[in-house]
C-alpha cells in the first residue's frame, strides 16, 4: 500500500492478487489495483464541518435569571415533540434547571451576534446577566426572559437526563412555541466568519 499523488489529488493506491480460473480451467492469479482518493488540506473535525443554528436557553431559579448560548440542541421526538439539549456542567444554566427544570429556548437570529460575548463567554455564576442585558431582554412569566428579536422561542420542561462527559444531555418537552420574526438564523459559520469561535 502506497501513498501517491495524480494531477493534484492524493490516492492511496494498493494491489490484491485475485485467484480466477482461465479459458483452459487452470488458475491464474491477477494483480488488482485499488484506488482511494484522500481529501488533502481538511483539518477541521467532521462535526465542526456542518453548520448548525445558535440559540439561547433562559433559565430561573430562587428569584434569579439567567440566558447562556447553546448550539448542542437537537429535535428527537414529534409526537410529543421533544429536544436533546446539551448543558455544560459547572454552570449557571445546569444550578438552575437542576433546582427548577424549566426554560425558554431563544432561537437567535443572524443580526443578534453581539449576544455572544455576555451570553457564551461569562458566567452567570460570577455575571447578572439579567442586569447586563436590560431593555433588552423582556420577561415572558415564571421568571424566564425573551431575547428581543430572537425569531422564534420554545418553551421547555426538562425531564430525564444523560451523563456525557462535560455535557449532560437533557431530555425536553416543547410545551408551547411563538414564532416572532422572519430573519436570517444566527449560525455556527457566522460566529465562525466575525471570530467569535475558532474556525
């Protein structure tokens, strides 16, 4: 097995001999080659390769709010229609729903990615984020906020859970949903794209 470049692209090029009976019914052996073309250049993992949307989760609990930035948020079920929500350990947003499983899924649009740097790189723990945001943000009941100009927001009720690793994976049922805006959503490509993830 070889490693060989052919008008720009790198192949991995191997041979296989293959026993196979001739006109005159005796064997013969044949030398087969195999050709697999490798993709040169590509060191961005798989799943960083696709692009998926940005949301928010709000979340309450004893009084106070909070709002992060999630993107590990997939549909699972229809009927009932149900999310995995991926919840970083050691946060405010974990604090709260553990001690009130409840929250309000901001999906973000394109021109709301000036929420990053609050909302995905302080803590709530350490940051009111409440306070920060002010006029803002608005209160939509049972101490959750609503990100003003969010296009569209889920709210939720966290059921059983997962142990992931850094994550746990949270199973939620969508109890009812508000579409608000028709805008461009805020995607991973775009915070990729202002540098406000690596690429």
């Amino acid at each position: 097995m070889t490693l060989s470049r052919c008008f720009g692209t790198w192949i991995l090029f191997s041979r296989a001999a293959v026993a196979a009976k001739g006109k005159t019914g005796n064997k013969r052996h044949y030398l087969v080659s195999y050709y697999q073309p490798i993709m040169p250049g590509i060191r961005v993992k798989p799943w960083n390769r696709v692009d998926g949307p940005i949301y928010s989760l709000a979340t309450t609990a004893n009084g106070k709010g909070n709002l992060n930035i999630c993107s590990y948020v997939t549909p699972i079920a229809m009927k009932p229609k149900r999310f995995i929500i991926g919840v970083y350990k050691d946060t405010k947003t974990l604090a709260n729903l553990e001690a009130n499983p409840i929250g309000l899924l901001n999906y973000l649009a394109k021109d709301q990615a000036n929420h990053i740097t609050l909302l995905g790189k302080k803590s709530g723990h350490s940051t009111d984020k409440i306070t920060k945001l002010g006029e803002k943000i608005e209160h939509v009941g049972d101490g959750l906020y609503m990100l003003k100009g969010a296009i569209a927001t889920l709210r939720l009720r966290f059921m059983e859970r997962l142990d992931c690793g850094d994550h746990w994976a949270w199973l939620a049922h969508v109890d009812s949903y508000e579409n608000l805006r028709d805008a461009p959503p805020l995607t991973l490509d775009e915070l990729k794209r202002l540098k406000l993830i690596l690429a």
